[in-house]
C-alpha cells in the first residue's frame, strides 16, 4: 500500500505493517474469567440501581443540540 492508494499523494512512503500473533491451542481466546470478579460486578451493578439507557440525554451534554436519527442500514 502506497501514499497514493490512502489519499495522500507523494506526502507519505510505503506503509508496512508486520504482526505476529499466537493462537490458542484449546478452542476460546485462551482467556481465563474471573469469576469472582465478575460476581463482584454484577452485585455493583444491581446496587447502582441503573436500569434504562438515555443515550439521547447523554449526548445532549456533549453536543446541545443532538437529535436521535434512526439507522440508515
């Protein structure tokens, strides 16, 4: 991939990226859950008392006049 093909004409060299990951040899994300951890969310979580989501109310503090549009797809 070159500069060109991103947009930024001559301004930007060839971009490389190498990754190297290793996988799982047991089927998951070889991740390990906490249980207890977890237990001890849950408990947080139903003394918050949070129940419903104001997705609306909460970007109305960021951006005053934000409307809710529905989903184009």
């Amino acid at each position: 991939m070159d500069g060109a093909s991103m947009g930024h004409g001559d301004s930007m060299s060839a971009l490389r990226i190498s990754a190297v990951t290793v996988t799982p040899d047991a089927p998951g994300l070889g991740v390990e859950l906490d249980r207890d951890a977890l237990a001890r969310l849950h408990e947080q979580y139903l003394r918050s008392g949070l129940r419903n989501r104001d997705d609306t109310g909460y970007m109305r503090r960021i951006v005053p006049g934000y409307e809710r549009k529905q989903p184009r797809w």
